[in-house]
C-alpha cells in the first residue's frame, strides 16, 4: 500500500495485487454480475482506500469505457476527471476542496458504518464542464473486507428546472408585478407623479427582464457548446464606462459608489462584446450585493503583452469555505435553487479563451479579474 499526504480524506492506495484481487471477488459473483449488469443506473464499488474495484454496466457507459481494466485502482472524482482531483499527489479526496465535496463525504460517512446520500458538485474538463450529481454510499462486507457501494445519478436537469424556476417564478415575476404597478401609478396619478421618473424605472426593470431571460439564453447555449463567437473590436475603457453608466441606473448602487480606477489603461481588443459584457456584469454585480451602504466598486483594466485583464474590487472578504466552492455550478450564498453567476463568468469566459480569477484578505478586500487575448484568434498565446 503506498501512502501520501492528504488535507483531508485518508490517504493511501492498495497496490495492484490487492486491486486484482478484489476485483475478482466481484467479477467471479454471477448474482452481482447478473443483478448490477441490468440495471441501467451507475453503480460502482470502492475499497478501503476509496479505489474502484467493480463498476456495473451504467458506470462503465456513464464514464464512456469499454471495461474496468483502465480504471481499476482509480477514484471516482479521478474516473469524472474532477479538477480538484489532480490537486494533491494523493489524488481524489485529497484536496482542501474536498472538505466540500457531497461524494467523499457521502463515502466517508459510508465507511464509519452510515448509510449516507449527498448532493456533489463538480468541475471537470479543466472547468470547461460541469456535473450536479447525487451520491448514495452504502457500507458493503464480502469475505471479511470492507467495501463502499457508491450509486450515482446525474441531476444536472433537476438542478436546471429548479434554476429556472426561481428565474421565471421569482426573479422574472418580481420584476413585471413592479412594472405593472408602475404603470398603474402613472394611470392614476399622471399629473402627481413624476412621469419621467417612473418612465425610466420602467425601462430600467424592463431592460432587467431582456438581460435576465438573454441571460439563461447564452449560459444554455455555452453548456451545450452551441455558443458562437461574434468577433468584433472593443475599447476596454468604453466597456467599463458603458458598464458604470448601467449600473448607475439600478438600485444596486442605492447608497454605494461604482468607478473606474483612474490608473485603467485603455486597451483594444478582439472578442464578442455580448459575452464579454455579460461575464463583467455578474463581476459588478456579485461586488455590489457584497458592498455595504457607503461602500465603493472599483472597476479597471490594463494591458498585459497579449492579454487584456478586467478587474472589480469591493472591501468584503470570501470566507475559505465559500473560495473553494465559488466557481461550482449550483453553489451559492444567497439562497437554494440560486448560484450560476460566478459559474457562468468561469464557463462564458472560457469560450472567449480566457479565464476568470479572483484574490481576497481580509486586508485588501476582494478583486475579480477577467483575462482575455487581445486577439480571439490567438487566445492561447500567454
């Protein structure tokens, strides 16, 4: 058995011999090899050391293998290709970002003799694609070993429906109840009120409602690979400023100041400006919901060999349990069902070729950083 370091689960992998072993104790079980063969749910089987020593049928296809034989011996957060698994030498289970992980904690439960399920969230593909699943760990004993029966169900679409849900049921429902009581104001009381004022209210919830619904639009598009680019040239400081200029109008910056940093160096790049535009925007507005009254925003940009970076500062601090599961598809701080916006800023700038980043203390508060090729066509030049 080898042993590495691990922040968090046990570390340790059984060596080949025993891997063999234990998978011929299930390969050689013609119940569990007629049972599991036929149902078309992934169902896997781990040892000690979490190792896959068994997977059915549905696991194999869920994973797009032919046999076991290349993945004996793996994790399962290494069979998905989750990003956090190649974090620390002792792989799967391993990482600091583990401690948050539904599948580790549902089989760690699992293996103190607790039938557990957990909800997982995963980055895989280099965090160009992400997995919503739910995990079912169950204890197993075979001829005096121990073992984890592991089920797992893609819920990526219930996730979805939920999401849209609270868009349409909620958030979209919201924003037309308040327009329509505006123009009732405005019915009758057209010669108290300010008509202007309300008028651009209005407008202001309406242009709300186009961006929320083009919103879901372009993350849907991006997560079946559907997005396309529509190049064109842009003045990073003309974005930043048509950028404040709209946030200006919402009552986001009720009592709080947005600006752009007067050491901005004004680049021109290659991009799509809907993209770009949207994953700034969820950059402005997580900082402002997480700037208090009389707090400041702080956007900018500079010029970097052939990159131009975007960044938006706030005071406020991401506590380390939040950092290390902020880019997850379905997390969020501010309530169920809720949580794309730091996900779709990661997924929509990598279709830009670019990538998003942030830094945080408790000291220098919290920035954002969008980095972009100055020319779509080389983005991969550093």
């Amino acid at each position: 058995m080898s042993r590495m370091q691990s922040k968090f689960a046990p570390p340790g992998h059984a060596s080949s011999t025993v891997l063999e072993r234990q998978r011929a104790l299930f390969q050689e079980n013609d119940l569990i090899e007629l049972f599991l063969g036929k149902i078309p749910a992934v169902f896997i089987i781990i040892n000690e050391h979490r190792q896959i020593v068994f997977m059915n049928k549905g696991a194999l296809d869920f994973a797009g293998l032919a046999d076991i034989a290349s993945t004996l011996g793996k994790r399962p957060g290494e069979l998905l290709g989750c990003i956090h698994s190649k974090e620390e030498a002792d792989g799967c289970g391993a990482s600091e970002a583990c401690t948050f992980c539904g599948a580790v904690n549902a089989v760690l439960a699992s293996q103190k003799g607790t039938p557990a399920v957990q909800d997982a969230r995963l980055l895989v593909a280099d965090g160009n694609k992400a997995l919503d699943l739910r995990v079912w760990a169950m204890p197993l004993d075979v001829e005096g070993e121990h073992f984890t029966a592991v089920t797992i169900q893609d819920i990526a679409q219930e996730k979805r429906l939920l999401m849209l849900e609270r868009v349409f049921y909620h958030d979209i429902l919201n924003t037309v109840t308040g327009i329509s009581g505006k123009i009732q104001l405005l019915r009758r009381y057209k010669d108290k009120v300010n008509v202007d004022e309300l008028i651009k209210q209005v407008d202001g919830a309406v242009q709300h409602l186009i961006d929320e619904i083009q919103s879901q639009q372009m993350l849907t598009a991006a997560e079946g690979n559907a997005l396309k680019v529509q190049l064109q040239d842009i003045v990073s400081k003309d974005l930043l400023g048509e950028m404040v200029l709209r946030f200006t109008m919402t009552e986001l910056v009720k009592d709080k100041t947005i600006k752009i940093d007067p050491a901005s160096e004004i680049v021109r790049f290659s991009s799509d400006k809907a993209i770009t535009w949207r994953v700034l925007e969820n950059m402005v507005r997580n900082a402002l919901e997480a700037t208090p009254p009389g707090g400041t925003v702080i956007v900018g940009s500079r010029h970097s060999g052939s990159r131009v970076s975007f960044w938006v500062h706030n005071g406020g601090f991401i506590p380390r349990e939040v950092q290390l599961q902020i880019f997850n598809r379905s997390f969020s701080t501010k309530g169920k069902n809720r949580g794309l916006g730091t996900y779709s800023m990661q997924l929509l700038s990598n279709v830009l070729r670019g990538a998003v980043s942030f830094t945080t203390s408790m000291e220098q508060g919290t920035t954002f950083t969008l980095d972009l090729p100055v020319s779509y066509s080389g983005g991969n030049d550093g």
